[in-house]
C-alpha cells in the first residue's frame, strides 16, 4: 500500500485571504484549489459556492415504503455514519478541467499567490506534473465529499475531511481516514436508509378506559427487513456494499407514569412471522395483551403522547465477502391517546 502525500489547508490569514472566490450572490468563500467545496448529491449551497455530486449511487429502502411519517432511524449509541469522506474524482484530464473551473476567479488581493502555490504542487512537478496526465490509466484523483445537511446544521464533522485532492494509483489504498472502502459505502447507506412509521394499531383506538388493557400491535406486512446498497464505479474503483436493518422489537413509553406495559418491560418481540403484537379479537377482552398498556388514569381534558419505537438490527455485506454489524437504529412515532373514567349508573 503506498502512503497518500497529504497537503493541508493554507492556514494563515494570509493564505485564507488568497483562497477566496465571489460567489454568485458577492459573498467572499474560502475556497483551496486542491480542497473541496462540494456537496454531496450535488445540491447547490445556499451561499452559492460552487458544488459536485457525489459519485456513490444509492438504491433500495431509501423511501420508506411512501408513508408519510417514515425517516431515517438514528443510531441507539453515540456513533454515527461519516459526515465526509474520500472517493475517486477524475482522470487526469477531467481534474485539469476542474483545476481550471475552480481557479476561474477574478484576481483579488493574495489570489496570485494561492494560485501560483497550487501550480506547484498539481502542475510543476512539487509532487506532481502536468496533473499526472502520464500516468492516465494507471490511477485516479480522489477528493472529498461532505453531507451537506449535517453540514448546514453546523457539525464539525462535515468540515473534517481537510487533505487536499490526491492521485491514487489503481489498486491501492488511500491512507486517509474515511477513504471509500466497502465499509465506509455500508456506513453511508446506513446514512440513507428510511424505514417505515411506527404508528401502532390499538384496540380500543386511540380511545380507551381507566384500568382497561389496550392491546397493541403491528402488521406483519410492514414491517420486514429494508436494505441500501451503495455502489460506486469510477476509474479502478468497482465497490460496493448493502446495509440491511431488520426489525428486532417494539418499545412502548406511555407517556404517563400512571400506567402499566405488557409486557412489563415495554419491549415487544418480534414474532415469527414478522408481526409485533396480537391483533385484538372478540372475546378476548379477559385476556393479558401479549403488547399492549394499561392506563391507571384519565388524561382529562388533555392525551397522553404514546411513543411506540422499533429497534432495527442492522448489518452489512460488501466486496470481496467483507460484512459485519453496524449499530442497531431506532425510529419511533408518538400518538396521542385519550384515557376516560369508566362511567358509572346509580339506581
């Protein structure tokens, strides 16, 4: 494996001053011509800047079935997927095009100096020469990518990925963190996976009594398993990876202290046939809900906000048989249940 030369940021103010464009709207950005101020998927920024798609395809459950309230499930730890990352960009002759795109600037104050640093180093030979164009077909020049949306919520990590654009010869491995490989694609899908609302079918709906239990259940044909599959092609680059999260268990939170769970953990299994629950049916109203709540007040004039979430197990597989496991996601929905007294007659 051959080790990436690295070339930071300029970080002087100075050199900051130099890196600067106008955007379309007259703002002054930052900008390095070996770093990256492209967005993933290719949306524009809202500052104007100048973006690129990502050349990563995602296909599979990144819908949610078309329900309304599904979403993306959020990771049951502290861990979560990159929020930039590493992939193959051009052929040579594709990145001199792009060098010039990004350099296509008026000259402001210290731009010369920027430029003529950046010549150097893609151009004159300090490391590199004439853009590789050499070396076509033997390699590629990889860039970074940032998840614009964690970017436009202001999390450091979309900004990490600092290294400067690099040439990879074909074959080998960046030495980067969060270069492209299979499981940094299965990280990402994990990213893109929607999977369906958790709104739960209750008997009595969405009504029910004082110390009466309400059964609780979920529909088999809802809730099987969802996959992503990441796939990237570019230069001599063909990998990809499949993110699939299953089903696992149903937790209910009341909303209220007053009140009872069954089971008494909150937790409900998944059964056999993919189903969470037992459908309530006449004559079972003696009966103890396999899932379900027993409410010991009335919620008077107000509700109490049910929150039913599903925990997903969640795996991939890749390239070359690699796989292993990713942090379980959660995704839940609240409802809103109404708790009445039971009425009673006096003769």
């Amino acid at each position: 494996m051959r080790s990436v030369r690295k070339a930071r940021f300029l970080t002087t103010a100075g050199a900051l001053a130099a890196a600067c464009v106008l955007s379309t709207s007259g703002t002054a950005l930052a900008k390095d011509p070996g770093g990256s101020q492209f967005d993933v998927e290719g949306s524009n920024s809202a500052d104007g800047g100048q973006t690129l798609e990502s050349r990563i395809v995602f296909t599979g459950a990144t819908g949610g079935g078309g329900t309304e309230n599904a979403g993306g499930f959020t990771p049951a730890s502290d861990w979560s997927p990159p929020a930039c990352w590493y992939e193959p960009k051009w052929t040579p002759a594709e990145f001199a095009d792009e060098f010039r795109k990004r350099w296509d600037i008026p000259h402001a104050s210290g731009v010369g100096e920027a430029y003529r640093l950046s010549q150097d180093h893609y151009i004159n030979g300090e490391p590199y020469k004439d853009f590789n164009k050499k070396e076509t077909g033997k390699g590629i020049w990889w860039d970074s990518v940032r998840d614009e949306k964690r970017a436009e919520a202001g999390d450091p990590a979309a900004f990490a990925c600092d290294t400067k654009t690099f040439w990879v010869e074909n074959g080998d491995t960046p030495n980067v963190e969060n270069a492209v490989t299979p499981e940094v694609l299965a990280q990402l899908a994990y990213a893109r996976i929607k999977v369906p609302d958790t709104s739960v079918t209750l008997a009595p709906a969405n009504t029910t009594k004082v110390n009466l239990p309400t059964w609780a259940w979920l529909d088999k044909a809802k809730f099987g398993k969802v996959s992503v599959t990441a796939s990237l092609a570019v230069g001599g680059v063909n990998i990809q990876a499949t993110t699939t999260a299953t089903p696992v268990s149903l937790s209910l939170e009341p909303g209220t202290t007053d009140a009872e769970t069954y089971p008494a953990s909150g937790e409900c299994t998944i059964n056999a046939d993919d189903s969470i629950g037992e459908p309530y049916a006449k004559g079972k109203a003696d009966q103890t809900p396999p899932c379900g709540i027993k409410y010991l007040r009335s919620s008077g004039d107000g509700t109490y906000n049910l929150q039913a979430t599903i925990t997903w197990d969640v795996a991939w597989t890749g390239t070359g048989g690699a796989g292993g496991d990713l942090p379980d996601g959660t995704f839940g929905n609240a409802q809103a249940v109404t708790v009445q007294e039971i009425q009673s007659v006096n003769r």
